[in-house]
C-alpha cells in the first residue's frame, strides 16, 4: 500500500514578504520584491537589482531572539522560516513522534566568511569564522533552535537543492525512518554568488524577463522556506490538518555541462516525466506548471523544450515566479513549493512578471496576470548546475 505524504505546515521568508501572509499578498498583487541593494556591501551594489529581504541583520537577530556572533543572514531567516512552518502545522517536536530536518543551501556561511577573507592572511585567526562556514551550519541551527529533533542532514544540489530535500524527506517517511520532516532551503545574498554569476555573465541589470525573447538573465535573490511534511498516520495521530499532498517526484541529470542545461532539456524531460509516472496522473492532469524560468537565454529555452515534448501542443498554465523573489538558489525550490501549495490553497495562478515577446524557438506563452481558477495539480520544477533537473508534483487534498 503506498504511503501518503502530506504537507501541513508552511514558513517562508524572502523579498516579497517575512512571512507567508506577506508573500501571499505581494504574490495577489503582482508586487515583486526585486529592487535596489540596501544590506548587502558589493562593488555591484548599483549595477545590479536583487530580491533582497526587507530586514538587516540586526533585525533579524532580534526576530529570532539570538545574538550570538557566530550566527550569519543564513542562518537567521532559515531559523525564521522553519519556525513558521512548525508552527503552522501545530507539531510539537517533543511528542515522541521522529522528527527529521532536511535543509539545502549552497551559500552556506559565506556571507560571513568573506567579511573577513583578507583578515584571514593577515591576522591569521581564522577557526571561529570557518566554524560557521559549512553547508551543513544552517541546518544545525535550526534544529538547536526547534530542538527535539531525531534526523539532521543537509543538501546541496545548487539550485534543485531544495527539491531534493523535499524528495528525502518523503522517501524516509515512506521507508519508515521518520514520522515526519521539516524540509526545505536557504541561501543569503553574498558578494561570492554576484561574483560568480557575474563572471558567468547570466545576470540582467534590469528587472528579469523569464520566457521573454529579450530575455538577458537573472536577478539573484535570497529567502528560506521550509514545509513540515507528515506521514498520514502521524497526521492521524495528532488530528492534524493537510495543505496539500506531494504526489509525485523525481530527479535526473543530463550531465550535459557544469554550468548549463542541454538545449533539448532531456534532463528536464525525465525529471518531469517519472514525476508524473509516480503521481499516477497524465499530462492533461496538470493544471499549472510553477517552471524554474531563471530568464537566463540557455535555462528558459531548454525547459521550455522539455515542456513542449512532454505536453506537446497542451500545455498547462505556467509561469515563472522568479521575478517576483528572483533566483534564491537552494531556496528556490522550496520557496516555489510553498507558492505552489498557496495555488492549490487560493484557487490561484500567479504572474511571470515583465513578459512581453515569446521565444520565438519556442512559441509559448505564460500568464502574466493574476488568474482565478481552481488548481488541483501543480507541477514545480527546479534545475541546477551540473543538469541537476528535479520535479515535484503537489495535488489539492479531498
């Protein structure tokens, strides 16, 4: 008998709001949250727009309560929105149930590391900031912060990171090694990631444009979500409430090249493809499609190709929500699976913002306006350097 995975608790944090509330309305709204750099100090700080949260780092710190100078932007939002998520689903950790959290960045302490890069050759005293510095930081913190925790591990898949925490997480339910999970991701600005992207020279200076033929690149940005995901039987035991239901998933790897997807999105093709063999449900099932659309020329082209030859002349509803966060890297994933969870939620499809011209390899077209409609099946993809390619398919609960 297969076992049900249900979602019932949602926390997210990133330009658009501190909360899911916030993100709902500016989501409601066609309000992005990309714009100016105000925290962040980067000799790009004037040539480039971000998604950047609303909040310093000493707000932060006063939100979670926690000082401590070891503690990095990272680390602070991924605390703020597990702690919603667990709170929203109304678990309590302690309850003898096992709990695990599955977390996913790849800036990890970055953003505090290289504040003191040179003091590292100068002072050599470097112990206490390379303390903070690993991937798998963050996600001790969260769970000192939640505690009562039973399973911690972290992922790092570039941009499909968060994705395939989602994906282990409901593998270790289904195989019996946890009742319940806390999943999701985080990744913070940095002068590193503008760095490197700019180096690969897929950032736009203006707002992005996923699916547009002017399409120039991406605007970085930073968030957390993470989504309390339960077992049917520990949603029973506890009289809980589901959100939604992830029906099906996958992940694959065209191994075409460590920056780029292939220009036929095979990858991509696969992933969506066993994602949708899991879910048990056709293509025509699908009612929207929250794509990864990063607005760089090579990503929106190849999964739009991997979009066509799976859906061919049908395609479902979709869009990009990039240009409302822009691209918060591990987060994304997780980020776009709460966005996906609030469709089904609200009856809902939101906006690929600044669209004008369609690719003309491709021909399609997303909506660019807010549309009212019941949305029982959504399917979310998120692909990363190296071809990572993940799907994920969440489905409306009767």
């Amino acid at each position: 008998m297969s076992q049900h995975i249900y979602i019932t608790g949602l926390g997210m944090i990133s330009a658009i709001g501190n909360n899911v509330q916030e993100s709902l309305a500016s989501l409601s709204h066609s309000k992005t949250g990309i714009g100016k750099i105000n925290y962040l100090t980067t000799r790009y700080k004037d040539d480039f727009l971000a998604g950047e949260i609303k909040l310093s780092n000493k707000e932060l710190a006063d939100l979670v309560n926690d000082h401590n100078p070891e503690l990095n932007r990272n680390s602070y939002i991924a605390m703020l929105a597990a702690k919603e998520a667990v709170q929203h689903s109304g678990i309590d950790t302690s309850d003898g149930l096992r709990t695990g959290i599955i977390s996913s960045t790849t800036v990890a302490g970055m953003g505090k590391t290289e504040m003191y890069y040179k003091d590292l050759f100068e002072k050599n005293d470097h112990l206490d900031v390379l303390d903070t510095h690993d991937c798998g930081d963050s996600t001790e913190r969260i769970a000192d912060f939640l505690g009562n925790v039973d399973y911690v591990t972290t992922i790092s898949t570039a941009c499909s990171s968060a994705a395939n925490a989602i994906m282990l997480g409901c593998r270790m339910i289904k195989n019996g090694l946890l009742d319940r999970a806390i999943v999701g991701g985080v990744d913070a600005l940095s002068k590193f990631t503008f760095n490197g992207f700019n180096t690969l020279m897929i950032l736009d200076k203006e707002w992005c444009k996923p699916f547009d033929e002017n399409r120039k690149g991406l605007n970085l940005g930073e968030g957390a979500a993470f989504l309390v995901i339960e077992s049917e039987e520990a949603l029973k035991k506890r009289n809980g409430k589901a959100l939604a239901e992830i029906i099906g998933y996958a992940n694959a790897n065209d191994a075409y090249h460590q920056t780029a997807s292939s220009p036929e999105g095979y990858g991509a093709q696969l992933a969506i493809e066993q994602a949708l063999q899991m879910s048990g449900l056709k293509p025509g099932d699908i009612d929207y499609i929250n794509m990864h659309g990063t607005g760089t020329p090579n990503n929106d082209l190849s999964e739009g190709a991997a979009v066509k030859a799976v859906f061919g002349a049908h395609i479902p509803k979709f869009s990009s929500t990039k240009a409302f966060t822009g691209h918060t890297l591990a987060a994304s994933a997780s980020i776009e699976a709460v966005i996906s969870v609030l469709s089904i939620q609200n009856g809902m499809i939101f906006p690929n913002l600044n669209f004008k011209t369609p690719i003309a390899e491709l021909g399609i077209v997303p909506e660019t306006t807010v549309v009212k409609m019941p949305v029982s099946t959504v399917l979310s993809n998120s692909f990363g350097f190296g071809g990572n390619c993940s799907s994920l398919i969440f489905k409306k609960v009767d």
